[in-house]
C-alpha cells in the first residue's frame, strides 16, 4: 500500500498520459468499428455485443502485464430519444429483439481503461439501411447534429481556463490569467444560443465529470441546462482529465425516467460488508473484471452463465455498493443527439484523450447558420497553442454557412 502512494498518477507522470492515449486508441478504433455494425435492422444486443468483444480483444494486445485494464464503459447504443446510455439483456426477449431503424440517430457510447486511466467516447450517428451508402444529412436530422457539434465546439473552448492559450506581453497574459472564468449559468446561456439558432434545445442536465484513476465521477463537474436540484460544482484546471459531455433534442430538452430495468451499473466506493455468500461473489466479480467503471448486467450474465447473480446485484444496490444507471429518455420522445469527449487540460490548452470523429460539415446541409459574434468568436479560438489560425477560420466560415453558396463567398 505504501508503495502506491509514492507512485505518481498525475498527468505529470508521462506514463499516465500515455496510458490514456494507449485507452483512448482502442475506445475510438471500437467506436469506429461498431459504426459500421449500425444498420437497420441489425439487434441493438448483437451490436453491443460485439463492441465488447473488440474492446476485450484490443486490451489484450498492450500492456500484457498489468492486471487492472479493460472496460471504462462497455458498448452502449441508444436509440432515437434514449438520452442515456442503453444496454440490453440478452436473456431478456423484449430487450433482445429491439433493431435499429433507418434513418434514428443512435448514441454509441463505450470506453477501455488501462491501468485505471479510462477513456470514454460517445457519437452519435444516423441509421442507415442495409443496402444505402452514407448520404447527406438534411431537414431537422441537419438541424439536430450541427447544434450537437457546434454547441460541443464551443463547449470544449470555455472550459481551457483563462490565460492558458493567451498570447503578448507578459503584462497581457498575467491580466487574461487574472480573469474569472465563465460561469456554468453562463456557458448554459451561450450553448443554448446555438441550441435556439437550429430550433433545438439542451438536453436537461447533461453533465461532464473531471475524471481520476478508477473514477469517472470526480468531486468537480459541469451540469448543463440543470434541472431543479441540480447543480454544476467546481471550474476545470491545468492538469485535469474530464469527460466533456454534449447533449442535444429536437423537443423541449426535458427527460422522464423510461419504464424499462436499468442495466448499466458500477461499483461505488462505499464498503459495506455484503452479508449473502452470492452477493459477496457477485461483488468480487464486478471488482476483478470491472473494478469502479460502469458495466452492464449482460457482460455478468455472460461471465457466470447462471442468474445467482441478480441477487448479488440486488441486495448490493439495497446496501449502496453498486449504483445503477436509470434509463432516461426525452419527455416528448424526440430524437436526441449526444457526443462524449475524454480529454486533458495542459499548460497549453486541450489534448483530446479520446473523441467522437470529426463530423464532414459538407455531408450536413441545413438552411440555419449561426449569427450570433458571441458563438462566432469563440468558435475561432484554437483549442490549443499547437492549432493553427486557418483551420479555426475554416470552422467559423462553417458555422455561417448558410443555403446559399454566393453569400458565404461574398463573406
């Protein structure tokens, strides 16, 4: 134990970051790979499925000595106006037979971790069918994912604490250091001008974590468009890992609990002593395979092939040592889009330890554009000092594209 604690797990210690990279390589190599397993028509279960077997057979290849890696969320893939991540049961035949349809924007959502050092990816992309090649995006599918990308572009530049990226004198650089930054009030309020300019709105308290070793729910976190009761806590910093969440519906953004089981569940850090033999073997699955990450109660049924252990899980929620994620979806039951980035704050700006593909904006056609210079300003910042000014002019240009092609030449 005493060694542990000498061990340094901050991103000061080159092999922390390299873990991450080495997690984040194999969460967006699988998140590629189950993009493609997305078609109409194909089981949301086989899909998942397959995913974790990817990401079970990618973390055998590296790292073969240590014992603590694999899953930093298992394959989730959730339908239309799912706002959370969804992870069906095999064993149950309602939640098995449930197929994709074409043309529903889908969330997919998994992550590896290596030695603790987890990376979690979510994307969201739309059905296609069978014997259909991607195609444009239009109408209000438009609509909703160029909100979704734009807000989270923003979103990504407001959280770099102020002063990092400043340029100047050292006088000027002290005094951009010396500002407060955004509040989360305020980062709401900029987010839902993008969300308004599309006709879309926040999805209700869409949150981001600061991430730890064996923790993706750290003691800071941003809640976006909070519901009552809710509240953001803490302001992101130099040397911080988090998981920057987007999240977006074409309906009022509000969410109701879904009237399904919740199969997504992590081990909390509460150590009360389980007092059923089963239970107390059902924990010490979760712990060795899954340690603090979230897994789904399919990955267990596979594991122990029996259904002894629905009363460990049971009686471990009763006692607060496994948490489970309630299915949530839209109030209105409109389509929803969600993107997930995993990323570090350095001295100079962010590095993306792990992120959904860059969307083709040529492939994405609405008759919207942004217009508002508080967006257009922040979508020019960079997002580190290694980025360079033309592509952030590109991304502005982007932003106020609109359906004709002469005024954007014009401008």
């Amino acid at each position: 134990m005493s060694d542990e604690k000498e061990i340094d797990y901050s991103l000061a210690n080159p092999d922390t970051l390299t873990k991450y990279r080495v997690a984040a390589t194999i969460s967006e190599k699988v998140l590629a790979a189950v993009s493609k397993l997305c078609v109409a028509g194909e089981k949301v279960v086989t899909i998942c499925q397959k995913g974790d077997k990817l990401i079970e057979e990618e973390v055998a290849k590296v790292y073969r000595t240590t014992k603590l890696k694999g899953f930093s969320h298992p394959t989730t893939v959730s339908p239309a106006s799912y706002v959370t991540p969804y992870t069906p049961l095999a064993s149950d035949t309602a939640e098995a037979n449930v197929e994709l349809q074409a043309g529903e924007p889908v969330k997919i959502q998994l992550g590896a971790q290596i030695d603790g050092f987890g990376s979690i990816v979510c994307d969201t992309i739309f059905v296609p069918s069978k014997d259909q090649a991607e195609d444009v995006i239009t109408g209000r599918s438009a609509d909703l994912i160029l909100a979704t990308h734009y807000a989270n572009e923003v979103l990504l530049r407001l959280i770099i604490p102020p002063g990092v990226l400043a340029s100047g004198s050292d006088e000027e650089k002290a005094k951009a250091a010396a500002a407060k930054p955004p509040t989360q009030t305020k980062i709401t309020s900029i987010l839902d001008k993008i969300a308004k300019t599309y006709e879309c709105n926040l999805v209700e308290s869409t949150t981001s974590w600061l991430f730890d070793r064996n923790d993706i729910e750290g003691k800071k976190k941003i809640v976006l468009a909070p519901a009552e009761g809710s509240k953001g806590d803490g302001t992101p910093e130099v040397g911080e890992v988090w998981g920057v969440e987007m999240g977006m519906s074409l309906g009022s953004g509000k969410v109701k609990n879904i009237d399904q089981r919740a199969t997504l569940l992590r081990r909390t850090n509460n150590t009360y002593i389980l007092k059923s033999q089963t239970a107390r073997k059902t924990l010490s699955t979760i712990q060795t395979k899954f340690g603090h990450f979230p897994f789904s109660l399919r990955q267990l049924e596979e594991e122990g092939g029996d259904t002894k252990y629905k009363v460990g899980i049971y009686e471990g929620v009763r006692q607060g040592v496994v948490r489970q994620y309630e299915l949530v979806g839209d109030k209105d039951n409109s389509p929803v889009a969600r993107l997930l980035t995993t990323l570090a704050i350095t001295k100079n700006g962010i590095s993306k330890l792990g992120a959904p593909p860059a969307l083709d904006l040529d492939k994405v056609q609405s008759d919207k554009k942004i217009t508002d210079e508080e967006v257009l300003k922040i979508l020019e910042q960079p997002l580190s000092k290694n980025k360079g000014k033309s592509k952030n002019k590109k991304k502005k240009k982007s932003a106020k594209k609109g359906v004709d092609d002469e005024e954007e030449s014009e401008e």
